[in-house]
C-alpha cells in the first residue's frame, strides 16, 4: 500500500508541477505580448477618443433606465401582492 501511495502522490506531483510550468509559461508570454504592443503597437491605441457615438450612448442610457423603472414597478407590485 506505501508503493501505490507513493507512487500516486508523485504521479500528482508530476501533474501539479507540469501545469503550474505551462501557467508560468503562459503568464510570461502575455507580458511579452502586452510590452511589445505597448512598445511597438500603433499610437490609435491610446488616444482617448470614444468609441461609442453619443446617440448610442444616450440609446443604451434610456435603455438601462427603462429596465431599471420597469424592475422597480414590478417589485413594488409584487411587494403589494403578498400583503
């Protein structure tokens, strides 16, 4: 029984360090990858334009108070309802 259970903790072991490499691989690479776009990538990144146009902007504001309202009113209905 201590050769199986030895033999399963390293076999876990094995596991355990081979994806926490691949991660730490992985992690560097994405930090490579950020530094040269950061270093080498187009200026347009960066510019504080917005990227949504004012009307869909003022869309998507009506639209979320609408749901908001709307959310409201039927919790207040319900609340009514269970009294």
């Amino acid at each position: 029984m201590t050769d199986l259970m030895w033999a399963g903790l390293q076999l876990a072991g094995y596991g355990m360090g081979t994806v926490f490499a691949l991660l730490t691989v992985l992690v560097g690479l994405i930090r490579l990858m950020s530094w040269l776009v950061a270093r080498f990538g187009p200026d347009s990144m960066a510019a504080n334009e917005p990227v949504v146009e004012p009307g869909v902007l003022a869309a998507i504001g009506a639209a979320v108070h609408m749901h908001r309202h709307r959310r409201e009113h039927i919790s207040k209905h319900i609340n009514t309802d269970e009294s």
